[in-house]
C-alpha cells in the first residue's frame, strides 16, 4: 500500500489574490482527502481605501490565516506532529 501524499502547505495570503488562490489550493486538497472545509471568510466590502490603521483588509488576512491553519489541520494533522 502506499502512503496518501503529503499536503502541499499554501504559503500564509497577503493580499485578495493570494488569499483566493490559497482557498481553491486548500479546498482542492481537502476534496482529494475526503475532507469537507468550512466556507472561507468573506471578503470585506468597506474598505474606504485610505489605508487606515486597522484596516478591515487586516482582520481579513488574519481570518484567512486562521482558516488556512484550521483546514491543514483538518486535512493531514501531521502536518503539525
């Protein structure tokens, strides 16, 4: 028999394209494991786009790291032994 692959690891969203990108990756893989995520987080549609200290963008890319740490997890816990 041989070993399921390892998951390949996203690197961590630092931006909508990368967060997107980094959300098919990991559900595309969740999917190839048998492994139903939960929904991404949705992204913010208030930014005023003047670059504001605490930014909704940032609770963005925190949320989209939170999810990225709970679908590895979820995915191969091995990752993380």
């Amino acid at each position: 028999m041989t070993p399921e692959p390892r998951v390949q690891v996203p690197a961590r969203a630092t931006d909508a394209p990368s967060a997107r990108a980094m959300f098919e990756a990991l559900q595309q893989q969740a999917q190839a494991h048998g492994v139903l995520l939960r929904a991404p987080p949705p992204e913010p549609t208030t930014c005023c786009g003047r670059g504001c200290n605490g930014c909704v963008w940032e609770g963005y890319l925190d949320a989209a790291e939170y999810w990225r740490q709970e679908a590895l997890l979820q995915i191969d816990p091995a990752n993380f032994e």
